[in-house]
C-alpha cells in the first residue's frame, strides 16, 4: 500500500525520537518527544490527515531474536546495566504501541535497519540524512536521524546519498 504520510518513531526512554514524512512533497520534520508528548502529538497529526492514507510505523528491537552490545571490556555489572536498558527501552516501545493501539491508531512494527552508515557503531550521521532527505535542520541527535530513516526506509523512496 502506497500511503501519503508516514510518521516513525524510534522509541527511547526519556525522549523517543519522531519524523513525520509527506511522500508526495519529499518533506520531512523531526523531533525528539517524552512519551505523552509523542502520544499526543501522533493522535492529533493522524486525526488532521483524515483524507490522506496515513502509517504510524515504530522500530520494534523487540523483535529481535538477539541484540549484542557487550564487549570483551565490559564488566558484569556494566553488561547487567545494559541489559536493564534495553529491557526498559524495549518496554517503552511497547507501550507506545500499545498507548497508540488504545486510540485506534494501527502501528506498523518494524525491526532496526541495518547499521550500514558513517558514524558511531555504523549509525547514520547527521550529513548522512540531511543528503539523503534533503532536510535543512543545522543539527539532529540520533533519535531524530533514526526516525526519519526509518520513515524513509518505509515510504520506499531512493536512499541515494548526494554529495556536495
């Protein structure tokens, strides 16, 4: 299905990162949000689109049968601190989804995109979506640039980085 809006979120603890794509217009915008924040604003952008086909689509890491992220340095306690994290980072996804599901708003569970860029632990970095999006945004934190990927990534548009 070929949708006009896509609006992902790469859910985080304190703030989770939102991008609001229109396919049509190539246009993107992205913000980091606390949950209520985030909630709140998916429920009013899918009830102003009313007459546009419109996906909500979240990065389910949950989905994952294994996720890595120790390394040989890692103490037990660090190892158990990450853990704790993820669990708790996989939790909020959850209940966004399910917060979202409650207002009659169907999200779409995607796993991660492979980490295939430039920056830290092959993340994309800032220069990378702005080349790739076109967005104009002087700056962006992770969860903004994962967002947005995400909802590139979804609408099947060219993922085709222009260099200056």
């Amino acid at each position: 299905m070929r949708y006009d809006t896509i609006i992902a979120i790469d859910p985080d603890t304190e703030k989770s990162g939102v991008a609001r794509l229109d396919v049509t217009e190539r246009k993107s915008w992205a913000d980091t949000l606390p949950f209520p924040m985030l909630i709140e604003y998916v429920r009013q952008a899918y009830r102003l689109s009313k007459d546009k086909r419109v996906a909500v689509v979240i990065e389910a890491s949950w989905h994952k049968t294994h996720n890595w992220h120790l390394s040989r340095r890692d103490s037990a306690g660090i190892a158990a601190r990450k853990g704790y994290d993820e669990g708790r980072n996989h939790e909020a996804g959850r209940k966004i989804v399910e917060m979202l599901n409650h207002y009659g708003i169907e999200v779409i569970e995607k796993e991660p995109l492979r980490k295939i860029w430039q920056g830290t632990d092959r993340k994309i970095t800032h220069t990378e979506i702005t080349a790739i999006t076109g967005w104009n945004r002087k700056r962006s934190n992770q969860e903004e640039r994962d967002a947005m990927l995400l909802a590139w990534d979804y609408s099947n548009l060219p993922i085709i980085i222009k260099k200056p």
